[in-house]
C-alpha cells in the first residue's frame, strides 16, 4: 500500500520550526531576568568555580566562586546595588546598582558591558553569545521600582490582599509538582536550614518579587511577566506568601519507649 504523505504535512512542519527558530532568537526578557539571577543554571553552561576579577575589588560580601558571578549578587535584587537592600548586610559589596543607568544605556553599550568590550573584567561572554540579548532586553525592559511594595523595616507586603493572593498561590503555585499549599513542597537550600516560599517572601521580598516575575532559572517555574500577572497580583501573593510558616515544624516530642510496647501488646 502506497502511504503518501498529505501535503499539508511537510508545511506544518516547515512552520513549526520556523516558530522554534524564531523563539530561540528572539529576546525574551524573562529569559534575562532568569539569567540575572544565575546565568549559568539558565544557560546551560558550567559554573564558573575562580572569583569573578571584580570581587577582588571589595571584601565586605565574604562568599566566593560561582556566587560573585551572579548578576544580583553585585546589582541587588532591587537593582540599586549599595544604594538598595544590598547596602548593609551579609551581600553588602558597595558596588553600583544599574536601574538608574540601564534606561540611558543602548543595546550596543549594554552588550557591550557584558561581553567585556566595555571594562574587560566585566566580562560575562561564558554564558554564551546568543543568551547576551536576553538580558540587555531585561536591562531595557524589566527593571521596576519595588521600594513602593515593600515595607523597609519589617519588609511587609504593602498593600497586598491576602484572600486574592491565596487565591492565586492556590491556582498556580501550590500544585503537588511545585511548591505545596504551605509552600514548603520544595526545600530550596538544606535540610538543616531549609528555605521555603514562606522564608523568601518574609526575608527576602525583593528576591521573592524578581523570581515571581521572571521564574527560577533552570527550572519549569513560569514567569509572571508572561502570564499575564499585574504587579498587584504580584505584591498579593507576597502577602499571603509572607503567612506561610518560614521553618520546618518543631518537632513533637519523641514517643516514650513504653507506648511501643503496650501497643505491641494491645496488638496481640
Ligand atoms: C563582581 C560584581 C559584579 C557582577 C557579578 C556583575 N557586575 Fe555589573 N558591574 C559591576 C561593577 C563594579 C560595575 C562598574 C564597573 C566600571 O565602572 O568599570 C558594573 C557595571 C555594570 C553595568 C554598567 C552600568 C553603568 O552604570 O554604566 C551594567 C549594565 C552591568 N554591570 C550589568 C551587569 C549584569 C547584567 C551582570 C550579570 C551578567 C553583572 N553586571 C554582573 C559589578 C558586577
């Protein structure tokens, strides 16, 4: 038996990688923010392990590899670097923030303070040419002022409703795959210290608004910029966010050897 192929097959197949083709290059700006956050996880590529060259160049900020590799680590989650929540603390590294001069910067200047023609210890060509447009895109496009969300001293939500953010964590963030309905379904550090939603929305808001916006790099987090969130939808998951428990459960206390035994014998 002859088995041709309808001839619409070969132009839906032609079109659809002409959609993948296309979506590989163009700049997605969630993508950029992904890589702000750890460019390597998001790229794909090996970790850098020596010192970024302009670590050197402060010693508050004690951590050392990878980490002085990652974009927030030097510019804030904020963005404003020794002018934002990274001015004090154990990330302080005095270094610029760039959400006052990116606006001012062109595509042709941002690229090149990323690939290291502009200042060549500023050089973060690693993760690869064609992931650079990603995030001089987010540079352009996804910086925002978060200070009018968050509370400087006790880092509460402002102006967030609760009920709405339950709501929405309920529907796309607590499924049993991802985060659970107390948000401690993924440890995101150890089981000693363990890091849950609970614990970055209270400690860390700014890096709890940056990761819902754009998503965890390397993993299948989505973006909130790509589905369509506004930032009040945002800042309401932050508040409901910012009830769930931050720690494992204390403990109860251990059961007494003799209870073992009696249910043994209550068994028998
Ligand atoms: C080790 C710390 C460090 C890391 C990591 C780092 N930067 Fe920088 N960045 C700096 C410093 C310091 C300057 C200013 C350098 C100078 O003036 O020569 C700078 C400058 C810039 C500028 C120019 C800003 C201006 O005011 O002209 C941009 C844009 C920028 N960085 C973006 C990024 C991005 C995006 C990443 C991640 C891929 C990144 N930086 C990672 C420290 C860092």
């Amino acid at each position: 038996m002859r088995r041709d192929q309808p001839s619409f097959v070969i132009p839906m197949f032609v079109s659809a990688a002409l959609l993948i083709g296309s979506a590989v290059h163009s700049q997605s700006v969630s993508t950029g923010g992904k890589l702000y956050d750890k460019w390597w996880s998001e790229a794909e590529v090996t970790a850098p392990d020596a010192d970024q060259s302009l670590w050197a160049t402060q010693s508050s900020n004690t951590r050392s590899g990878a980490d002085s590799w990652r974009c927030k680590e030097c510019h804030g989650w904020d963005y404003k670097g020794a002018d934002g929540a990274y001015g004090s603390g154990s990330h302080k590294t005095g270094f610029a923030g760039v959400f006052a001069t990116a606006v001012s910067l062109s595509e042709d200047e941002l690229t090149a303070w990323l690939n290291g023609t502009a200042n060549s210890d500023h050089d973060f060509s690693a993760m690869g040419d064609s992931q650079i447009p990603h995030i001089v895109r987010f540079l352009q496009e996804g910086l925002i002022e978060v200070a009018p969300f968050i509370d400087p001293e006790t880092k509460a939500a402002i102006g967030g409703d609760e009920t709405h953010g339950a709501e929405l964590f309920v529907s796309s963030c607590a499924f049993s795959a991802c985060h659970g309905d107390d948000g401690r379904a993924i440890n995101f550090k150890n089981p000693d210290d363990p890091e849950y939603v609970g614990t970055i929305a209270a400690d860390n808001p700014w890096e709890f608004i940056h990761k819902v916006r754009f998503g965890n790099p390397g993993t299948a987090m989505p973006a909130a910029v790509d589905e369509g969130w506004t930032m009040a939808d945002i800042i309401d998951v932050m508040a409901f966010a910012q009830t769930l428990p931050t720690g494992p459960d204390v403990p109860t206390a251990v059961e007494p050897m003799g209870w073992a035994v009696a249910k043994q014998a209550a068994a028998r």
